[in-house]
C-alpha cells in the first residue's frame, strides 16, 4: 500500500468516525450542555491526532525531499 493510499485511508476513517460520533451524540437522550461538551472533547481529540499524524506525514516528506536531493547531489558529481 502505498503512503498516499494509506494517507487517503486514514483521513477517511477520521471523518467516518467524526460524522458518526457527531450523530450519536445529536439523538443521544441527554441536555444540549452535555451533548456540546461532548462534541467539543471529541473535536479536541481528534485535531490533536489530526495534528500528530500531519506532523509523522510531514516528518517522512522532509526524509524523501533529503534523500533525492542526496541523490542529486551525487548524480551531478559524477
């Protein structure tokens, strides 16, 4: 699999999951003060995993960017 297609995935697993959790909670029994606090604990949840997986994404983009640029260098040397 590729890191695109596994990119793809992850971020639609993370909006299947945002969408279902907000339906749960919308025809959950319970006060509009609950349901909101839930919502924004869940929001926070995920755009602090939203950011951990952008920061890995970014982290393996710097690698790739410094391993052609290694292997240009070393090409134009020849």
């Amino acid at each position: 699999m590729s890191e695109n297609t596994g990119s793809k995935m992850f971020f639609s697993f993370l909006t299947g999951a945002a969408l279902g959790a907000g339906l749960a909670l919308l025809f959950a029994p319970q006060s509009g003060k609950e349901t909101r606090k839930q919502i924004k604990d869940l929001s926070e949840k995920l755009s602090g995993e939203m950011k951990d997986e952008v920061e890995k994404i970014s982290e393996k983009a710097k690698g790739l960017i410094e391993g052609a640029k290694d292997t240009f260098s070393k090409k134009t040397r020849i």
